[in-house]
C-alpha cells in the first residue's frame, strides 16, 4: 500500500515567520499537536516542508525552559530537518523510517518536494483495521455461502 492512499491530505501549515502564538492557536483549534512549517510559495508552486513544530516542542523548548513564547516564531523552535516520506512510498517503508527515527508523523512530499501530506500512525492503523476488518468479512461471507450450499 503506498503512503499517498492513506496519508491525511490536508495538512495543518505555518511558516517559519508566524509567531509562536499562532502555531499554537492552530493546534488548539484543530485539535492537533503537529505542524509542518513551509516554506513561502512561490507564484505557482506548492508549499515545500522545512520544518516541523509540535506541541511537544512548545513544552520542553519553551515552557519547560521559561523563554517567553511572545517573543518567539515558529522557526525558533522548529525542527529543521524534517524527516519526509515520498507519496509513492510503501507504508512498510514508512514505518521502517518512523521506527528508525523514533517518530510517530512525517509529511508526505511529491516528486518536486512539494508537501502531499502527513502521515501519521493513526492513519497506519486506520488503514490496517480496514485491511482486518475486509479479511474478517471474507471468513464470514465464506462460512455464509458454505451454509447456504451446504445446508
């Protein structure tokens, strides 16, 4: 199964200039706790990660540490090497990857680099319970139909 199938497509954003405040007030208002930072838009192009920023790194960078969150943007406490996978990218990849960097959501880029998505764990096992679910339908449809024709 490629990542591009089951990665949410409608990834949270900031950028590396918007205040702290505002990454946080996205978070709070969508209900996450994960951002991919990108890059300005050139005219035409799609957004391109340069960094992610969680609500973890708001706690141990700047709370946990007393800075003043006013006086900080998202760039100053993002991660600058996001770790990405492609779309075209098997998810047996990914989570090869995820385990490897001891992370638990990546964004999904393009061919050019451009940001797809964001893949998560929660959509890994969304996607597996699908996948369980079909199979478990299949031994229940075969014990049905072995029942009609073998009565």
């Amino acid at each position: 199964m490629k990542v591009g199938r089951i990665c949410h497509r409608r990834p949270v954003t900031v950028r590396a200039e918007d205040a702290l405040a505002t990454a946080a007030r996205a978070m709070r208002e969508q209900h996450i706790g994960y951002l991919v930072v990108v890059a300005p838009e050139a005219s035409g192009e799609r957004a391109r990660p340069v960094g992610v920023l969680t609500d973890r790194d708001i706690v141990v960078t700047v709370i946990a540490k007393e800075a003043d969150p006013r006086a900080l943007t998202a760039g100053d406490i993002m991660n600058t090497e996001p770790v990405t996978v492609s779309e075209n990218d098997t998810v047996e990849n990914a989570l090869q990857l995820m385990r490897r960097m001891g992370i638990r959501r990546m964004p999904v880029v393009g061919a050019a680099g451009e940001l797809i998505g964001v893949l998560s764990l929660d959509d890994v096992i969304d996607a597996l319970a699908a996948e369980i679910a079909n199979v478990a339908g299949a031994i229940r449809n075969e014990r049905q139909i072995e029942g009609t024709l073998r009565p």
